[in-house]
C-alpha cells in the first residue's frame, strides 16, 4: 500500500485536506487488521517527522468553554503578564473608587462659589438618582437637540407633584442625554436651603438661591440654568388641577435672560403630577411646621413610611424650541410689556406641549 502523501503547510489547505483524510482511513483500516507496520502500512510522515505541522483535531464532543479560554496579554515595556480586561477594568474602577475617598477625607477637591461639586455630582449623586430615572419612572426625553452644547441659556419647565422630584429628573436628563453632558444649575426657593441634609445635597448637586443676582452670574459663566415659576402653588396645587399651569409670577426670569441675551428654552414634564395624588391639604398642620402645605395623598399618611413612596409613573420631559433673545436692545429687560408678552409666550407654548403629550400618552403607567 502507497504511502500517505503529505502536503506542506505552504500549500493549498483545501487539497491537502482532501489527500491527507482517505490516507488517515488507511491508517486506521491498518491498525484495525493488526496495527502498523505488521499490517502493512508505515506510519504517516507527518507521525515520524516532528518538524511537519499537522492540523490537529479537537475531540469529538469536547467543545472548549467559556471559562476554559484564560487570556493574558503580556506589557510589551515590562514584559509582566496583565490579568484579562475584565479583571483589569475591576482594578481601575477600584483605584478610582479610593482615589474618590482619599480626596474626601483630605478635603483636596474643589467646589464652585455656590457650593457646587461637580466630582461628587458625577461619582455618586448622579449614580443614586439614575436608577429612579431609568428604572422607576422610565424617562423619556424629547427635544435635547434644542440645548446648546456651550453657553448660557435658561431653561423654564412646569413644576408639580408634590416633592419636587420633576426638577431632578430634568437634571438627570439634560447630564445623561445631552452630547455634551450639559450640567443643570437649579434655582430653588428658600426652604430648601434651610432644611437640614437637603441644604447640603441641594448646594452639591448645584442648585442655588432663586434670585435673579444668582441666575446673571450663573448665565454670565456660560451655565445652563433651570426655573420652575410656579413654585409652591405648582408643587402643592391639589390633584383636579393636575397638568393646569399656575401663575408665573411677574416675569422675573425673562428680565434676567434678556439682560444676559441668553435663550429661553420651555420644558414640559408629563408624569410628575401623579407620583403623590394630593387629594388634600392640612392647611393647620403645615402652618404649625412652617411649610407652604401639608399634603393628604391616597397612601400619606396613612401608609406611614412606605406611603412616602411614590407611584412608578411614566414620565415624559420634552425641550422646545428656544426663544432667542439677544435680538433685544439692553433697555428690554425694563420694558414690563415686553417681559409679560415673552412670559406669556413661553407659558403658552409650556401648557400647549404638555396637552400635546396627554393626548399621546398611553397610560399613566406605561
């Protein structure tokens, strides 16, 4: 019997394929009648001569797992082995992680003039707040095109249900969603810097005094800045008016937006209105503790705690069309009928996105 022909590895695969399978079954019919050379059939070349490169087959039904495969990648500089990607990611993410606590409890990080800190906003608040924006309340936002990527601009949004969670579900759009990871700057009312733990996180998180010496200096910084002008008759406004806008005060907004010539840019939030159903206010009780309201929802405070949960509601946040105003000469912002015009304008274009939305809204849920 012939021997079996040998391809060099140079050549092509294909062929020596085919020549190199029929010789293995003549091989194997050989041992069958008594094995090698006693049956008459010398040993493949590729056996005797170790310098001849075979293609080695796996067994059959032995398919390597997962787990089996341990890659390492070697430091070209060092010449040390580095653990796989994963192992290496998990190392990184831990030396930041302790890095982050280093700089905390030496106090070596920075904060802004307002309180502001930006690294402890990224690392861990924003981290907390993610889950309930994406998670819980299922966020859907519309309209990011409309911010800017750089400059000032003032964006002005409804305000409702109850606790003012709409302002930092905004917060956590306008970061997560923007190309450029824009920062919020909230204009909040005075109770919130006198509660103790809620002054401090507020002032982290960026928020600051609503007043319109802090909004010029913010906007004059290039920073985006956020204003819900119906405050506490917004937030507390009873359920049967869910989705009404309140007042907008007198304009105070649109005066500081036409002396920095920033854009005006009106936000609709559809779904904070039924997180905490007010279906009454203990007026007696909220003056005994010196807060705007004291609100009576279907589950608080009869549920005690856990009635302080709310509803996992479907939120929309949609960002409209900017209203320009650098087009204005610097003696507009003392014009008042020009102030009650533009807020009249951004007021109306408010209300009317938010019917919009309703009507396309599916279900308060989902």
């Amino acid at each position: 019997m012939a021997d079996a022909k040998v391809i060099p590895f140079d050549d092509d695969r294909s062929r020596g394929a085919a020549v190199q399978r029929p010789a293995r079954r003549r091989a194997a019919a050989g041992r069958r009648k008594g094995g090698g050379e006693q049956a008459g059939v010398r040993e493949p070349a590729a056996v005797r001569d170790p310098a001849v490169v075979r293609e080695v087959q796996p067994l059959a039904g032995r398919i390597p797992a997962q787990e089996d495969v341990h890659v390492t990648r070697e430091n070209p500089e060092t010449g040390v082995e580095q653990p796989p990607h994963d192992e290496a990611g998990l190392e990184q993410r831990v030396a930041r992680g302790l890095a982050f606590l280093r700089r905390r409890l030496t106090g070596d990080y920075e904060v802004d003039d307002f309180g502001y800190d930006e690294e402890l906003t990224d690392q861990v608040l924003m981290s907390l707040l993610r889950p309930v924006y994406e998670k819980y309340f299922r966020v859907d936002v519309k309209g990011m095109e409309n911010i800017p990527a750089q400059g000032g601009a003032l964006i002005v949004a409804n305000h409702s249900g109850t606790l003012p969670m709409d302002g930092l579900m905004m917060q956590v759009a306008v970061h997560d969603q923007h190309p450029a990871n824009r920062h919020l700057r909230l204009l909040a009312a005075d109770l919130v810097f006198v509660l103790p733990v809620v002054n401090e996180l507020a002032r982290k998180l960026g928020h600051t005094l609503a007043c319109a010496e802090d909004a010029e200096r913010l906007l004059g910084q290039g920073e985006l800045v956020g204003v819900m002008p119906e405050g506490f008759k917004g937030i507390g406004k009873p359920f049967s008016e869910r989705y009404k806008l309140q007042r907008f005060g007198r304009g105070g907004f649109v005066s500081t937006a036409l002396r920095q010539g920033v854009p005006i840019i009106p936000c609709s939030i559809v779904g904070a209105e039924e997180i905490y159903p007010m279906i009454g206010n203990a007026k007696t009780l909220a003056r005994v503790l010196g807060i705007p309201y004291f609100p009576l929802t279907p589950t608080f405070p009869w549920l005690g705690p856990l009635g302080a949960v709310p509803l996992p509601t479907k939120w929309t946040i949609q960002f409209g069309e900017p209203i320009r105003t650098d087009g204005y000469p610097p003696e507009a912002a003392e014009d008042p009928m020009l102030m009650f015009n533009l807020t009249d304008q951004v007021r109306e274009q408010i209300q009317h996105t938010l019917y919009k939305l309703l009507v396309q809204r599916r279900s308060v849920f989902f």
